[in-house]
C-alpha cells in the first residue's frame, strides 16, 4: 500500500491522473454537447450497453476517417513532466 501510494504521489503518478481525468471529461462533455446525445432509447442494460457500443463503434470510425483525412493529428500525450 505504501509503494502504491507513493507511485501516485510521485510526478508522473500526478500526471497520468491529470492526463486520464482531462480525457474521459472531454469524451463524455463531447458526445453530450456536440453529438446530442442526452438518452438511450431503451431501457435493460444489455440494450443500453448494446446502443451505447454502437454508438462509440460509429464515433472511432469518423475519427479515424478524420484522421486519415488529415483533420486530426495523432496525439503523442503531455510533452511537459512538470506537474500542476
């Protein structure tokens, strides 16, 4: 416990926290705003995880489009190792 605790208070422990929370926020504030997407259509978790995949199945195939198109640049991550 306290190797792991010292992992994620380290630099780059701080760091890839930042980078995962800033990611996933991005993702989600995405689809609700951009994509117009506020609720499944079904109700049972199988069909909501079903529509839900789906749904991301169509997202990663527009970004690779956009990517072989060269509207996206792959990103290589936080350059700067100094933590907030």
């Amino acid at each position: 416990r306290e190797e792991s605790n010292a992992n994620i208070q380290s630099e780059e422990g701080i760091l890839k926290r930042q980078t995962r929370s800033i990611q996933t926020e991005g993702h989600f504030g995405d689809i609700k705003e951009n994509e117009k997407f506020r609720r499944f259509n079904y109700r049972s978790a199988e069909k909501v995880y079903k529509e839900f995949m789906l749904y991301a199945i169509g997202r990663n195939i527009l970004k690779y489009h956009r990517f072989l198109h060269h509207e996206i640049e792959k990103y290589e991550g936080k350059k700067e190792r100094k933590a907030a």
